[in-house]
C-alpha cells in the first residue's frame, strides 16, 4: 500500500506540479487574522452571516492518491504533502472531538486524495466512533485495496462509503484514471457489501465525449448490485484547469441520456442540506421500479443556501467551501498548545466568514488554486 510521505521522492528527469497552496489566514489573533465576528450571535454553533449552521464535517486524510484522474490530478502527479505536515491520528481525533462536542457537527466524512493510502486509517476511525457523541462516520474512496480492509474499517466504527467510480469499462476507467485498476475497485466494492458498509454510493464525474455515453449502462449496472449511483457535474477543481463550463455535461444532459430507458421521478423527501436531487428510477418499457439516483449539479443548479459542511484540510486548514480562496490554519493552533475552546473559537471565526455561495456565475469567478485531491472531496 502506497503512504502519503512526500509521497515518494520525484523521479529524475519527471515534472510534478506544485499544489498552488494559499497562506492561511493568521490565527494568533493580531491584526486582521480572522473574520470580523463583532455581530456573531452568542452561538456555540458553527453558524455564518446567511442563517446556516455546519454539522457535517468533511475532513481529508491525505492529499496523494494512487490514480490520476483527468478531472483531477496531471498525469505527473502532485507535490504532496510531507508525512509530518499531515495531520496525526490524535490530532485528527481531537478536532473531531472539539466540532462534536463544542460546535454542533453530527456527521464527518473523511475524503482525500485517498484515504486508504494512510495504513493508520482504522485507528482514526476507532478513535472517533469512541466519542461519548458518536458521529455518523463515512469515508469517500477509491476502493483499492478495500477488499482487504473493509472488515476491519466495519469493526473500528465506519457506517458506510462512497466510492468514486466513472465507468466500469476497463478501457474507459483507464483512460480516465491512467490505470489500469478497475478490477481492484470493483474488488473493493465487493468487500465493502461483504463486510456490510451499507448503503454503499458511488459517484461518477461524466466527461463529454469519454464515458458519457455509458450513463445508462452504469446505473443499470449499480441498480443490478444494490448500489446508489450519484451522478456528479464536473467541477473547475482540476490540476490542469482544462475545465470548460460550455463543454462539461451537465444534470439537464445527465437526465437526457438516462431518458431513453429510464424514468426519473423526484422523491417527496426533503434534501435537508444533502448535495443530491434524488430520484425514483423506473424501466420505461416496463414501468418496473429499480431503485434510485441521485443527481449533484454544483454547477448549474447550486445548493450553496442550504450548505451545512465545513471542511478541514489534510493539514488542518479550515475551508468553508469547495471554492474558498482563503483557508484558516488550526494545525498550529494545535500545535502551538491552543487549549479546546481556542480552537473552537478559530473554527467558528472562520466558518463566520463564508459567503453565501461559490459564486461560479460571476463574471469574475476564479477557481481555487488547489486541485480537488489537495483540498478533500
């Protein structure tokens, strides 16, 4: 199993791109280090100006991972992060600990990069179901190498998992992801229904011209297995910022290709903050129900007024959004001797500050310099 030191020293001769990392806000509280929280109302919560309040954590492990998807990551891969620039499992655990205890969060999701690079990971999640206030824990992954350790991320705590899966074409999965490994993700997605992580989601970026085509194929494929396809848009959080909005596919062309043989109806239940529209999938020939699907269109349909997560960094830096410019350092707060509550107030100036949305329709948008693998799914 591959692990996240440096990853690896660069190969002579190869051309990594640097992660375009921005300088955290100053949190030592001089000067104009954090929001200005004059008018926070007296709320242990993680509120912010627009009347939302963060309880779910998204929380990256890591920053490498061991494919290199086109949306992504280059070809050549990143300029990971150090293995001691990475959070530890105490100090991953104890920011958990603080957001469930001192700041509302009752569900942390932890993403990367590839999570499952960090052999530590079952001790992170044990750490975590061990809170007095248990979260809901998940995980977003890859699936290599879960066959192997679906059974003991189950017994240390994990409730389920989504795992990112754009194709179950070896010819197109490859040439997406630059390797060959489809059959060890659907390895992993085997051990995960055996160990009984369930529901297991699996979500799939489409790509004009590379596997859109194969939408219908796909969720007859997880509908067959049990599994709950999550149709993504593609996002400006690639490495190569190749990113077009006039050429990504979009929820309209998504509902489209599914159309010929499938008939979506949208289900009755409140999304309360969830980022997919979910739908009732029936056969069009037959009317036979199949189960459902859900559709995440960040980019032509947002759901920013409704946002309830905060995310941390794999080297503890507060984001209040996919597409923040600015990011609040607590790993040296920690580090620093920061007791509980300090760090609590930190995160909760932070997240005062988020806008109230990406503001990807702007004329003046521009995408965060970090890639989607160094800033956590």
């Amino acid at each position: 199993m591959s692990t996240p030191a440096s990853a690896a020293a660069t190969p002579r001769g190869s051309r990594r791109v640097s992660l375009g990392i921005p300088v955290p806000r100053r949190t030592d509280g001089l000067g104009d280090a954090l929001p200005d929280t004059s008018d926070r109302p007296a709320t242990p919560a993680l509120a912010d100006r627009f009347g939302r309040a963060a309880t779910d954590l998204r929380l990256s492990l890591t920053d490498f991972c061991n494919l290199r998807c086109t949306y992504c990551m280059p070809a050549s891969g990143l300029t990971f992060l150090g293995r001691d620039e990475l959070l530890s499992p105490a100090e991953i655990v104890r920011l958990v600990r603080i957001g469930v205890e001192r700041l509302g969060i009752e569900q942390v999701r932890f993403t990367g990069g590839e999570p499952l690079t960090r052999p530590d990971l079952e001790e992170i999640i044990a750490g975590v179901a061990a809170l007095e206030r248990r979260p809901d824990i998940s995980l977003t992954t890859n699936a290599i190498g879960l066959d192997h350790r679906a059974a003991g991320l189950r017994e240390a705590g994990l409730d389920r998992i989504n795992v990112s899966l754009d194709s179950v074409v070896s010819e197109t999965f490859e040439r997406l992801t630059r390797r060959p490994l489809l059959h060890r993700v659907l390895a992993g997605i085997d051990g995960a229904r055996a160990a009984g992580l369930a529901p297991i989601k699996v979500n799939a970026v489409l790509l004009p011209g590379v596997n859109d085509h194969e939408l219908p194929d796909l969720l007859d494929w997880c509908l067959d297995r049990d599994l709950q396809l999550r149709v993504i848009e593609q996002m400006p959080l690639d490495a190569d910022r190749i990113w077009e909005r006039d050429g990504m596919v979009t929820a309209a062309d998504a509902h489209a290709l599914l159309a010929g043989r499938f008939a979506l109806t949208p289900v009755e239940e409140p999304r309360d903050g969830a980022p997919a529209e979910l739908f009732e999938v029936s056969e069009r020939a037959t009317g036979r129900p199949r189960g459902r699907v859900g559709v995440i269109a960040s980019v032509t349909r947002p759901f920013c007024a409704d946002c309830r997560r905060t995310r941390l960094t794999a080297e503890g830096r507060v984001r209040t959004c996919l597409f923040s410019r600015e990011e609040t350092d607590l790993r040296g707060a920690l580090r620093g001797g920061a007791d509980d509550e300090e760090i609590a107030r930190r995160w909760r100036a932070a997240h005062w500050g988020k806008k109230a949305g990406h503001g990807m329709d702007s004329a003046d948008f521009r995408p965060p310099d970090r890639p989607m693998s160094a800033i956590g799914g």
